[in-house]
C-alpha cells in the first residue's frame, strides 16, 4: 500500500478494520478494562451438586472476589472474543485515509492502538459515545497513513494530510499515552 502513497487502501479496508480491532482489543488500555471488570466479579464455590445436577451447594452465601487465576482468564478470554468478534461494529462508520510522505512531520503510535476525539471531555467510552456525531476514530496504521472513522461523511476518503492535523494528532497522543509514543523522529 505505501508503494502507491496508499491510494487503494479502500480494497484493503475489510482486512485494516479486522486488525484495527485486533489491535484495539489487545491493547493495554483495552486489557486492564477487561480486569478491572473481572475484579468487580463476585461469586462463591460450589461444594456439591445433586446427582439429578438441578442443585448446587455453596460453600457461602456471601459472594466474595473471584481469585487472581479466575480474573486473568477471564481477561484472556474476553479479549480472545472481542477479536474474533471482528470489526462489524465499525462497519458502521465512514472512513477515510490520510497520508504524509514527510518523515519529519509523520503520524505517531502509541500503547493506545487507537484513540477518539470529540466534544466530551473524558467521556465513557460507549457505543453511544462511538456513534455520536462528534466522535472521531483515529488509528494510526504507520508514520505515514493514519485511518479516521465517524458517523459524519467525510469529504475525501483519501487525501494527504494536513500539517496542522499532524500536529495536532501527535499533541493528542502525548497526552493519552500511558506508556510510550513511537515516531521516526523525537519531538
């Protein structure tokens, strides 16, 4: 794709959304939501069941934190669904590609495989925040292609990229980064 400034992304769109998501639910920020879900989990140990299997017996009727070993595949199982669950979800958003040729000013990555802007400061991230006119979803496929996707219709599915949104991008992903920003150049 880059050998032709990734001017027929579009038929590679199916396979970039699938690993878009791939990527998204294995990210780090993606993970400890996951546990932070299987930790507020509670539950009890079963001590016995009826031959007939229509009764359980618990060894507490005070549900407790499940232990560690439970939340980590609980986690490892989450995550394994949310990819093979695939990019449908996105089919529902327009997307566009820009590109830079520029290695001094490229699009960035980060340990977040994919961000959103809007007009809501720190919102939940829902399907309704998703969907919602304001949101933009930005993937950075590598420095120099970056995948936008919005309810709106953009203008251009395919265009180079604006210097200003370069930077600004790049702004966005020091300030979101938990752990490491990846470019061809330091800034």
């Amino acid at each position: 794709m880059a050998a032709d400034a990734f001017a027929g992304w579009q038929q590679h769109k199916d396979f970039l959304l699938d690993f878009m998501q791939m990527m998204r639910a294995r990210s780090p920020l993606a993970m400890r939501q996951r546990e932070a879900e299987g930790r507020n989990l509670r539950g009890a140990a079963i001590t016995g069941v009826t031959p007939d299997r229509h009764t359980l017996t618990v060894d507490s009727l005070e549900l407790r934190p499940l232990p560690e070993h439970f939340i980590r595949n609980f986690t490892i199982s989450k995550t394994l669904d949310e990819v093979k669950a695939g990019a449908s979800w996105m089919d529902q958003l327009d997307w566009c590609l820009r590109y830079t040729d520029d290695e001094k000013d490229p699009y960035c990555t980060t340990d977040q495989a994919l961000f959103m802007i809007g007009t809501a400061e720190n919102p939940p991230i829902t399907m309704e925040f998703l969907y919602h006119t304001d949101t933009v979803l930005i993937f950075p496929m590598c420095w120099q292609a970056c995948l936008f996707g919005s309810t709106r219709k953009f203008d251009k599915s395919y265009d180079r990229a604006h210097p200003g949104q370069l930077s600004s991008i790049r702004s966005d992903q020091k300030r979101y980064a938990n752990r490491f920003v990846v470019s061809p150049v330091a800034f």
